[in-house]
C-alpha cells in the first residue's frame, strides 16, 4: 500500500482517487477549489466515447478563417492572447499532417473507445450510475451543404464500429419534435451517453471516496518535488506534505507543475460557454450537437443547458458573456419554443492539448509523480479509463492502451 496524494478534484482526479483507493492505497486529494467546481462543473454532460475525429484535421482549416471572421462565432482569440496562442496554433496546424494526424486519431480512438466501459465499472463500483441520465446524441445542421462535409466522418465513425445513422429533417422532427424547419439533417448516434448534471456527479464520486477513507483537502499546491523515496508538495502557507506518490489532475493548470519535473508541455486552455437554462419550456430525449453553429443543447435533471464553442484568452481574462448570449440566440432560431429567461451563464476553461491527445504517464523526473490532465473537450469521457490507465502505471501493471500515445515527453 503506498500513500498517494491526488492533486486536482475534478472529474479526472476524483475517479483516479477513487480508482487508487479501490487497489488498496491510502488516498487524499487537494485542491484549492470544492470537488469539481471549474471545468468538471458545467460541462456538456456528454460521455461522448463515439467520437474518433481529433479536432486537428485538414477539414477544420477549411472553416476556421469564416469562423475567426465572427467574434461571437464557434471559435475566437481575444485580441490581447493573440500572440501567446501562436505556439499552441503551430503545433495544432502540424498534428493536422497526415502522418500525426493517425498517431492523434489512433490515441483517441483507443481511449474513447475504452471510456464506457471504463466508465460503467466505476459507477457501479461507486454506487454512482444514477447519474447516467440518457442515450443518443442527435448531430443537426441547417444546410445541406454541411451534411455532404461530415459524411466522411460518419463512415470514419462506422468504420470504428461506431453506429450511425443519417436522417433528414422530418426524421429529425419526429424523434425532437421541438426543432424548427431550420434543422434539414443530420445524424442519430444512439450509444452516446449523457449524465444528468456534471457536478453532481463530481460531488457524489467525492463522496464515495470519503466514505471510503479518503480525504480531501482545500489548499493550493504550488511545487511538487521528487526527493528521495518521496515526493514532498509544497501547500500555500509553506506546510509541506511528505508523499509516496502524487498524481497532477490539475486541468487547464497543470502545466506549470509539469515544468518543475522537467516536462515542457505545450497546454492551452480552449474556454467554453454556456447558459442553462431552468424552466425552458422545451424537453429534449437526445443531446444534440450543432457542430456548424460549435454549440450542443443538452438535458439535465435541472434545465436545457446551451453553449459550447472555443475562446482562446488564457486563464486570467474576464469572461466575455456575450459569446454565452450569441449560442442561446443561435439555439431559439432551432428550437423555437426555447424560453430564455432566467438563464445561469457559466464559462469553463477546458485544458486542451493541440494533438488533442491528453497527457498521461509519469513524469521526466520521477516515476513517482504521474500525469493526468489535457483532455480538452473529453475530460469527462475520459476520466474513468484515465483512473484506470493511471493506476496501471503507478502499480507497473500492463495496461489496455499502449500509454506512451499519450506520454508528457511525445512533443
Ligand atoms: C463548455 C464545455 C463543454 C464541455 N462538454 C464536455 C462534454 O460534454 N463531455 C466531455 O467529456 N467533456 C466536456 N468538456 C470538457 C471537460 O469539462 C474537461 O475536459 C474536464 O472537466 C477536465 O477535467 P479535469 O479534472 O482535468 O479539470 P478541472 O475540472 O478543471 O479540475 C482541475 C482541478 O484542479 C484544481 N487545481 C488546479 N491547480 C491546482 C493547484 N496548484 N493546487 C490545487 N488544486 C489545483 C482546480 O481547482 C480544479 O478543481 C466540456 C468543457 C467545456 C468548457
């Protein structure tokens, strides 16, 4: 039994604690939030294990520049980070070459393809599979022309043995009658799963975890050295913990820990915006993805929740509501009957790779501090295979996916 300290709660470090804690080891978390109060919170819901397609393609070079040309459009960069996402920008445009571009959909497939079982043991191991809210995720669109761009895509999904079926937009209306005549398309992909509402599912994975024994403690980690047999984490306040193994689960802000163990990675933030709204007069038996618009519609336990999209501005800016605002706008002219008053805006900082693969494995310095963070639009898809993989390498067992796919020293 070794004692381990997880830092970060959010979806990724709650299950790779709960999945430590389950092989035996004395287990804590930090963090110097509440349990899955930044990205994990307000999320998309969707365990999203259908899709293959990394978000580097030579497709996506196509759309960028008319998406760029709208400020309140599915992709933006605040003028001020202009230049400090050039970096991230260059290597996102190199893993769209052919020959990354199979090294990134091989990763991702392999993942996502091993996320709901992953995912299925952990609630049933954690008593949390009430959450598992839905199934199907309808893919619409508004023109023609879009549906015959993402065809090649459905057949890549199928390919991987992913279902998928094309309808038009009356088959679309029959199964979301709540849709206007503007959806002409699109595609049902049954297996795709959706929780009732992220949070609530990161405070009841907390919760099993501390029934079991484990603790969790608020306080902010600012280095982590290898020393020794040990790894000593410096806290706010100068306290100092003396751990046999530490895992960083931090998301969008694990980067500067990894630079102390000698891994410079390349980790941007791609933030995302929503509204959820509580009484919105319109129920939908899907999620719905409206990938020509960057925004998804989803059904919670407590509302319809809109938004999506990517902002490039780093982890500092103020948010910028009006990006929120223009997703809900775009959504009424889909669903018409959408009431949107009283909507909650939310603004999340997905941590994002630009291979789209996420960083797990240990680190340069010491194989006793291990990765788990860069999961950019998936991390909630992919936190239960991530736990698994993660405890596979702390214990030296052989795991399900060759892990060097996503190793800290790949760039
Ligand atoms: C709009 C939007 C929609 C999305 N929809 C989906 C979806 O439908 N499906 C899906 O799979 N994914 C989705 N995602 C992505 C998903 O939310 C993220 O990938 C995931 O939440 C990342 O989880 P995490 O645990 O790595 O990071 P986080 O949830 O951000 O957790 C990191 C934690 O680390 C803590 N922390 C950071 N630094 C320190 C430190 N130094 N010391 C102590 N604590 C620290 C933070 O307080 C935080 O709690 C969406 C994201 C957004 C923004």
């Amino acid at each position: 039994m070794r004692h381990i300290h997880v830092i970060g709660a959010g979806v990724v470090g709650l299950a790779t604690a709960l999945r430590l804690q389950q092989e035996g080891h004395k287990v804590a978390l930090i963090d110097r939030n509440g349990p899955g109060e930044m990205a994990s919170r307000g999320n998309a819901a969707g365990i999203a294990w259908t899709d293959v397609a990394p978000l580097a393609s030579k497709g996506i070079w196509r759309k960028i520049p008319g998406w760029l040309l709208d400020p309140l459009g599915p992709l933006s960069v605040r003028p001020a980070y202009a230049l400090k996402i050039l970096p991230w920008m260059l290597r996102f445009s190199r893993a769209s070459l052919p020959d990354k571009l199979k090294h990134s959909v091989l990763g991702k497939a392999a993942i996502n393809k091993a996320s709901l079982p992953a995912w299925e043991r952990l609630w049933q191991s954690s008593g949390t599979r009430h959450h598992v809210f839905m199934k199907g995720c309808l893919e619409v669109y508004t023109e023609h022309s879009q549906i015959e761009g993402v065809r090649k895509g459905w057949q890549e999904q199928r390919e991987h043995g992913i279902e998928v079926e094309e309808l038009n937009g009356n088959q679309i209306r029959e199964l979301e009658p709540d849709f206007s005549e503007n959806v002409v398309g699109g595609a049902l992909v049954p297996g795709w799963m959706s929780v009732d509402d992220p949070h609530a599912l990161c405070l009841s994975l907390a919760e099993a975890f501390e029934r079991n024994g484990g603790k969790i403690l608020k306080s902010s980690v600012s280095h982590v050295q290898p020393q020794g047999d040990h790894i000593v984490l410096h806290l706010e306040g100068e306290e100092q913990i003396l751990s046999d193994h530490a895992v960083i689960a931090c998301g969008a802000w694990s980067k500067t820990l990894a630079a102390q163990l000698g891994d410079k990675v390349p980790l941007e933030t791609e933030r995302g915006y929503n509204t959820t709204f509580s009484e919105p007069n319109v129920a939908l038996k899907h999620a719905v993805m409206v990938p020509g618009l960057g925004f998804a519609v989803t059904q919670l336990s407590h509302g319809l929740r809109v938004g999506g999209a990517v902002e490039f501005g780093g982890l500092e800016m103020e948010a910028n509501w009006k990006r929120a605002d223009a997703m809900a706008e775009k959504a009424s002219r889909l669903l018409p009957g959408l009431n949107r008053e009283n909507g909650i805006r939310w603004m999340g900082h997905r941590p994002s790779m630009p291979d789209t693969l996420p960083v797990i494995g240990h680190s340069k310095q010491s194989d006793r501090v291990t990765y788990a963070f860069g999961h950019g639009h998936h991390g909630l898809t992919q936190a239960a295979i991530t736990a698994e993989l993660v405890s596979d390498l702390i214990c030296g067992e052989t795991s399900k996916i060759d892990c060097t796919l996503y190793s800290a020293q790949r760039f």
